[in-house]
C-alpha cells in the first residue's frame, strides 16, 4: 500500500508498508524503482515526510513496541533517507505512551532556513490520572536535526481540540522565518447545529506554548495543504483543502497573507479523493482528482501571487486515473495515479519552459551504471561481470579464427606442393591387410599341396589399384589430377611394355644385303615336284593331342614340382618353378631343391 510519495532533485522515494512494515522504494528519473530499505518492522500506522534543503528527505513516523509486561506502547521515531536508500542514525522522539493511556497522530514536518519542526495531534487519555482524554497540537523544534538529543521537550501550543483520529486527517503546517503557520480539524456546531468538521487556522512562535491566534476558515472540511513563500509585503500563504463529500465536493483554495484576509474561491470536483501542492520557481502547482463524464481524471493548476482566483486557473485535465501522490523535482515531475482496480502508475509531469537549466556531462561510467538496477555496489557487480563475459568470448572467438586461419594456409601449402611434384604419392584407396597365410594347403587331396601367393597377390594388388582409379576416373569421382595420373600411367607402363618386348625380339637383317659366300641356286636346275594324292574322303578331326615342346595353353594348371621334406619325409607339392627353397607346411623345416 503506498502511504507517502516525496520528489528529490534525481528521482522520488515512495514509502509502502508490507505486512505491518514500513519500507521506503527508491525511483529514478526514468521510472524505475531500484532499491527497497525498511525502516521500521512495528509500525504504528502514522508517517509524515519533507525535502529537506540539503537534498535528503526527512521523515518521522509512529512505532509500536511491547514492553516485558505485556504492555502495548507508541512513541515517535524519525530518519533521514537518501536518493539511493541510505539512512541516518534512527532517533526516539516523545515518551512511550500505552495505548490504553493515549497516542501520537496526525503528523507533519517542514523546515525553513535549516530550523525544523515536526507537529501532531497527542491524545491524553490518562492525564496525569484524572482521565479527562484530552487532544491537543504539540511540537518539536531542532536546528541540528542528525545529531542525537537536539530535539528537546515538546511544546503544547494549542490544547483541547475537539476532535478524534477516526475523523481528522494530518495537520498541515508551514514554516516561517518568524512564525509557524497550522491548518487543524475541529468538531465545529455553530450556525446550524449540525457536528460537522471545521477547518481551523493558527500561528504562532513554535517553541512557546499557547497561541493566541485562531480563525475559522472553512466548514465541513478536510485534506488541507498548505505552502508558504515571501511576498513583496511579507509572507504569503497558499491553501487549498477539500469541502463537502461526494458528488457535492468542491475544491477550495485561496492566496492570503498571515491575517487570512482574503476569502477562498471554490472549484466543483465531485468524487474528490486526494489534493497535493508543490513550490517552484514559477508558482504553486496545485493538483487534485475528480470523477466526471470520462471517470475519474486528474486536474492541473498553478497559483501565481498576483493572479486572479478563478476556476479556469485550476482546471486543466492532466490525465486519466485517480491522484495518489505527486513527486516534484527540481524542474520536472512524477505523478502517481491509481486505478480502480487498486494498480498505481508513473506518469511524468514536464515544464516546458525551462529551457535554461544546464545539462551537466555525465562521466559514461555513471551513464551505464544508472541503467542497472539495485545500489551502487550491485551495480557495479554487474558491469564488471558483463565486462569480463565479453573479453572471455571475445578471447575465445579470436583464439577459434586464428586456429582455422593456420589450418586454412597449412591445407593451401600442402595442396600447392602436392601439385607441383610429379612423383607425389596419393592414397586413392584404403589398404588392406592381408588376413590369410600366404601358402596355401589344398587337404583333399592325397598329397599335400602348398602355393605360394606371393606374386599372385601382388599382381591382384597392382591391378585392383589400376582398377579402382580406371573405376574412380569413369564415374567422375576423381579429379583433373586423378585423370593426368592415370594417363602418365598408362603411357610408362605401355613404355615398359615395349621395351621388355624389343629386348626379346632377335635383331633383324636387311633384305637388300646378301652375304658374300651365298650360293644361288638355278631354280631351272631342280627336279619338279611330284605331285599331291588326291584327299579323298577324310574322317572328322576330333580331339587332337597335345603338342609337345609347347607353352601351355589358357586355363591349363601351371607346372609344379614334388618336393620331400628332408627333415620330417612329408612329400607337397610346389606350383612355384622359380623357387630353389621352401618351408615344410607340417614340421616348419626350410628344404632347398
């Protein structure tokens, strides 16, 4: 629930309670609300705040506490709060009354020229033992507000006011340089007979005690706000509070001086809930709610010293939404509106023509901590964590492209060199391994038989290698340099070829040339050949025997050789002639032949 809301020259603090405590919320230019500092953990349901003048903002609020007895008692306690949420050194005002025996409400604070001064009701109910339940206006007065002890006794400067908690509202009071001026409710029947609450105003000298000087000023009233200012004749004082209830309410306020010599002007406001003033430098800005035709609105006005009191002055509609605090700052301002669902919202309030304030520079370290939430300390937590967050990827990322910038150049290398050596060796394939023995034993026969598979895998090899790069360049799976490769091996091993085939061939003679010692023979001179016997009938050809002296044919076995074991006797068979030795297959024993 929010209680009080107070602008400061930076931002506003918003004072809540939450299940019984008092706590205080932080809120910036921008809206946003950073910090939340509780102030008192048994609050008493009474508070009252004010700028003071070196930037800080006063407050002094009500607490209950239980003494070892059992008994339930109330006394005052006040604190300085800062922008960011810091607090001064927590002072205990008044002395502790039961609440069987009394109680302290209706508080207001305001300073003027260093000097402050806090005010309330205090209700009597004891006396002193005579039970006469008595209210009267006290107050306390302090030049050195921080310092421990320096607010003295209290002052009772009005006594006997006939009025009760459930039916008045705070006082509101404004400090002087001479006098101190107090607007206070009091049961009032005059002229018509009728109970109903009196507006009252008095002045007075704030350390001595009953003040001589009061005057009515308004009837059936309440949420009075008071300000004062120096005038070209003195002091002048504005005011403005609530008349009437409910549709019939009516905003009422008036510019006068401390006689309270001029009337008040009255401005319709049906449905009136809250009313707020503050001072600046152009006048007094006054705003208040209403419920009219667009439901409940907000309305603006500005109270001028010379200016003519009509309702014109005080009508603006600022914006939707009841009014539930209003923040002034230096130039510009923070309104807190409700809704009727209870949700609260910030909306700022601008001047326009203050178009000579300076703009400082603010250093870009402060620039980005006022983004980040939470106090100093958190925030600068989570800028140097970011900080390091960043330079820890930003490493990361420069480390990952130099790594893939080498292995890219050592590829590039490679692939250049590769290119430019002929003889280079190029895996086309995966080797196997061979997995068998490399002799051969055929057991079904009578004999044992061994084969070697030496030069048979090797030339399996050889041609499954030309093979699959034959395969590779047809299917267009390799490469323009696949294809070169592929041609220079064809065209060596044709050389080859040739070459083992002319060293074989025996050499050739010339046709042209005859050898000295040559005869020619007549052929006039030879007999005549006898002639052919006629062929007849021949039988078919059949299957004709082998020559001999021949190479075997295709698909004949190759020639072997038996070889007996010198060592074991085991006779096996040999398939290859160019071996002169071999290792028995039954006892491992090497035999030559």
């Amino acid at each position: 629930m929010a209680l009080e809301f107070v602008g400061l020259d930076d931002g506003a603090l918003l004072f809540t309670t939450i299940n019984g405590e008092l706590h205080v919320r932080t809120i910036t230019k921008s809206m946003s609300m950073l910090g939340d500092v509780k102030l008192e953990q048994d609050w008493g349901g009474e508070l009252a705040v004010s700028q003071r003048e070196d930037g800080l903002v006063q407050a002094v609020w009500s607490r209950k506490t239980i003494s070892i007895e059992g008994y339930t008692y109330t006394n005052l306690a006040m604190s300085a709060i800062s922008a960011s949420g810091e607090t001064t050194p927590e002072q205990s005002l008044m002395d502790p009354l039961k609440l069987t025996e009394g109680s302290y409400w209706g508080l207001s604070i305001d300073q003027n020229d260093g000097k402050m001064v806090i005010a309330g009701y205090q209700r009597d109910i004891s006396t002193g033992g005579s039970w006469q339940d008595i209210t009267s206006i006290f107050t306390l007065t302090s030049e050195t507000p921080d310092a421990q002890g320096s607010w003295g006794n209290p002052v009772i400067v009005l006594s006997d006011i006939d009025i009760s908690r459930s039916k008045g509202d705070s006082l509101a009071i404004a400090l002087g340089s001479e006098e101190l001026h107090i607007i206070y409710q009091e049961i009032r029947d005059d002229i018509t007979g009728l109970e109903r609450v009196g507006l009252m105003y008095t002045r007075g000298d704030s350390s001595t005690s009953s003040w001589g000087f009061q005057t009515s000023i308004g009837d059936d009233a309440s949420l009075a706000s008071m300000v004062l200012d120096e005038g070209n004749d003195g002091e002048v004082i504005y005011a403005a509070w609530r008349e009437g209830k409910g549709k019939e309410a009516k905003m009422t306020y008036t510019i006068t001086d401390r006689l309270w010599s001029n009337n008040a002007n009255h401005v319709s406001a049906p449905g009136m809930s809250n009313l707020k003033m503050n001072p600046t430098t152009r006048g007094v800005q006054l705003l208040f709610d209403e419920i009219n035709l667009y439901g409940p609105v907000t309305r603006y006005g500005l109270l001028l010293q010379d200016m003519a009191l009509t309702d014109y002055s005080v009508s603006n509609v600022l914006t939707e939404g009841f009014l539930s605090g209003y923040a002034g700052m230096e130039f510009d301002g923070l309104i807190m509106l409700s809704s009727a669902s209870g949700s609260l919202t910030l909306k700022p309030l601008a001047a326009y023509n203050e178009g000579t304030k300076e703009v400082e520079d603010v250093p870009f370290l402060e620039s980005l901590l006022s983004y980040l939430p939470g106090d100093e300390g958190t925030k600068k937590s989570i800028l140097i964590g970011t900080v390091v967050a960043v330079l820890i990827f930003l490493v990361f990322m420069f480390v990952s492209v130099s790594s893939s910038s080498r292995r890219r150049d050592l590829e590039l290398i490679q692939s250049k060199v590769a290119d430019k050596t002929d003889d280079s060796v190029e895996i086309m394939i995966n080797p196997e391994e061979d997995d068998g023995p490399l002799l051969a034993i055929d057991r079904e026969e009578d004999e044992l038989v061994v084969t070697d598979a030496i030069v048979m895998m090797e030339d399996e090899e050889k041609q499954s290698l030309g093979d699959s790069l034959a395969e590779k360049s047809e299917s267009g799976e390799g490469s323009a340099r696949l294809e070169r490769r592929i041609h220079r091996k064809e065209k060596r091993e044709q050389q080859e070829m040739f070459d083992e085939i002319s060293k074989n061939l025996p050499p050739l003679v010339s046709l042209n040339q005859t050898p000295s010692d040559a005869v020619l023979l007549d052929t006039s001179q030879l007999p005549p050949l006898p002639e052919l016997p006629p062929l007849g009938d021949l039988p078919p050809l059949g299957q004709l025997p082998p020559l001999a002296g021949l190479p075997p044919l295709l698909g004949i076995a190759p020639p072997q050789r038996d070889v007996v074991c010198s060592s074991c006797e085991a006779k096996f068979t040999v398939k290859d002639m160019t071996r002169k030795s071999v290792s028995c297959p039954i006892c491992s024993h090497v035999t030559e032949f």
